[in-house]
C-alpha cells in the first residue's frame, strides 16, 4: 500500500509540476478589444503564428480606456490564449525614468516573457522629453504614455540615467516592436524627441487645403477629415512610399535593392526628432525629412516603425474605406503593385520568426 500511495504520490507530483509549467508570453500593452481583435486577424491570416505563446495584455488602471469591453471581448471570442494583467503603482513625469512602485511588476512581466508589442495611439505628453505643449498636441490619455514609456526604459535604459541597466542585458533576443505612436515612445524613452506637427514645423503649412496640395509621399494622414464635406468621414489613413535602409531586419526576406520603397500607410501628424540612445534609421521617407522606421544597435530584435502594417484592410480584400465623397479605397489593393504587398507580409512572418528563435 505504501508503494502504491508513493507511485500515486509521484504522478500527482508531476502533474502539478507540469501544469503550472510557466507557458511562453508576449506582451500587447494598451490591449483593447480593437487592437485584439487586429491581433486575432493576423493570426487567422497565418501572418503571425503566436505557436504556442500567451498574449499577455499590459495596462494601467489610470488609462482612459474601459477595458472591460476588452475582457467581454475575450469571454466572447474564446480567446483561450489571451488575459490581461493590470499593473499598479503611482507613475507621472517625475519617477517614469528610474525605479518606481510598479518596478517589481516590470521585471516580473520581463522575467516571465519573450517579447512586447506597442501599438499606435494619441500624442505623448512633451513633458516627457522637456518640451512644451505645441498648439497641434493633443495629450487624451497621459496615464497609457507613462506606463509604456516606463517600462520600455527598464528593458532599454536612456539618457535621462546613464548608469540605468538595461533589462535586455539579461536577455538581448527579446523582442520588441513598436507600431506608430509604439516607435515615438520607444524613442522617447531612451532619451529623444519629437516634432510635434509635420505639417507646420517641416513643411511651414497651417491650413488643410495647403497639406492635401503637397505630393502624396509628402503627406502621412489623410487631411480630408479636416474638411467639412458633409460626406461620410472618410479614412485618415493615407498611402505613401519610404526608403528603406540596407541591413535592417525591415529589408529582410524581400529581395532588397537600392530601389526598393515599398508603399506603407500611415496616421501621424508627430514625428521623431532626436533619436534617443541605441537607436539608427532603418527607413525614412523619399524626401528624407521623417524617420519611418529605427533599429536598436545593440539589441538586434528591437524595432520600431512609424507606419501601420498590422491594419485588416491590408489582407483582406473584401473590406473598403471611405474616402471621401461617393468613394472608397480598397487597402489590398492599394499595396497590390511591386514588392509592397511582400513587404507587409514579411514583415510579420519575420517577426514571428524572430519571436520563434528566443525558445532555443
């Protein structure tokens, strides 16, 4: 009998063992059902695998977001592989570089993942890199920027603290990608700053009409919506090509040559300025005055880019968006030409690859 209670000992011992074995993670911080919802659409695509991984979604309770709607979300979709994790502790301007009361959690969250996503959004507070607010600003929701920039300053370190060690010292393959506003604070972050309006502080326009007169490779939103057409709202995104930059994991995997400007669609009007610490250009656009996308020097699987790639309208053809009066635009067909379309989807099986090979 003793045997027996010692062999039944045993299987419960291992079982537990292997049920609480920790499951490989990735971050989505500002994790609403929209951007869940983009998420699960890449991964039905097959553009993005998450073979085996949980998708952690990271959030500040002082966010303006009501995230409920993002758990509703998951109870509906069954999303089995998603849940979300509320991080807490004061954060503001005067502690977000440095250890603060949600520090513990940032490691805990960085010990216990692979990788993070930042996904696009508002205006970052220009406190945050000592500037005051331009006219054009517009800080909604200051409480997701202080999380963001925060933890991204423990894995990357910046300049606001030299003598910070980087969380990616302990694990230089973790990925990291930020998307839009997600490349703006990645810079941030580590140190830099931003041109808070293209229009006006580049090209010296203040008026809508003047904008949407400029070469469309000139202009990074769609200024339509700034009219008052008294049609349906149309799109603010807007098509235009960048120039990418040899030897970067953007050039991976699509037959790069000196040529290649692949057709990517954006909604900025805010721009990187200084490139804080670690960062090079990986891509700009063709007239060289706004950084589309920047590599980290030193930790080669972190990556921002200032266009949108992960947009559903990309992939599937049978969703349209309004243009302007009586108009649409077909987003796949719009990349459909040269190496574009490529583009896009390599840019997330790459990443995906790259989220592969931190399990060996």
């Amino acid at each position: 009998m003793k045997h027996i209670r010692s062999i039944f000992s045993l299987i419960l011992l291992l079982s537990l063992n292997l049920s609480s074995k920790a499951q490989d993670t990735l971050l989505l911080f500002h994790p609403t059902a929209y951007n869940l919802e983009v998420f699960q659409k890449l991964l039905d695509e097959g553009l993005f695998t998450m073979d085996g991984y949980h998708l952690l979604g990271v959030y500040h309770p002082g966010e303006s977001y009501d995230y409920s709607k993002a758990l509703a979300y998951i109870d509906k979709e069954h999303c089995s592989h998603v849940s979300l994790r509320q991080i807490k502790g004061e954060l503001g301007p005067e502690n977000i570089y440095g250890e603060h009361q949600a520090s513990d959690q940032f490691r805990k969250l960085f010990e216990g993942s692979e990788g993070a996503l930042f996904m696009g959004g508002p205006d970052i507070p220009p406190v945050v890199y000592g500037e005051e607010v331009h006219l054009l600003t517009m800080v909604t929701d200051p409480f997701r920027h202080y999380l963001e920039l925060s933890y991204l300053f423990h894995l990357l370190g910046g300049s606001q603290d030299p003598d910070w060690i980087p969380f990616l010292e302990e694990k230089p393959n973790y990925l990291v990608n930020g998307i839009c506003l997600g490349m703006q604070t990645m810079n941030v972050a580590t140190g830099g700053t931003m041109v808070q309006d293209i229009p006006t502080e580049l090209y010296g326009i203040w008026q809508a009409e003047d904008i949407l007169a400029l070469p469309g490779d000139q202009m990074h939103r769609n200024y339509l919506d700034y009219l008052n057409t008294g049609c349906e709202d149309p799109t603010s995104y807007h098509f235009h090509k960048i120039r990418l930059l040899p030897g970067m994991i953007l050039t991976n995997g699509i037959g790069y040559n000196k040529g290649t400007a692949p057709l990517v669609l954006s909604s900025h009007h805010q721009a990187i300025e200084k490139l804080g610490t670690g960062w090079e250009i990986a891509a700009t656009s063709m007239d060289g005055k706004i950084i589309e996308a920047i590599q980290h020097t030193r930790y080669q699987n972190v990556l921002g880019i200032q266009f949108h790639p992960e947009k559903p309208g990309l992939f599937d053809p049978a969703i349209e968006h309004p243009q302007g009066c009586n108009s649409t635009i077909n987003f796949q067909k719009a990349i459909a030409y040269g190496d574009s379309y490529l583009f896009h989807v390599t840019f997330w099986k790459q990443l995906d690859h790259l989220l592969q090979l931190n399990r060996e």
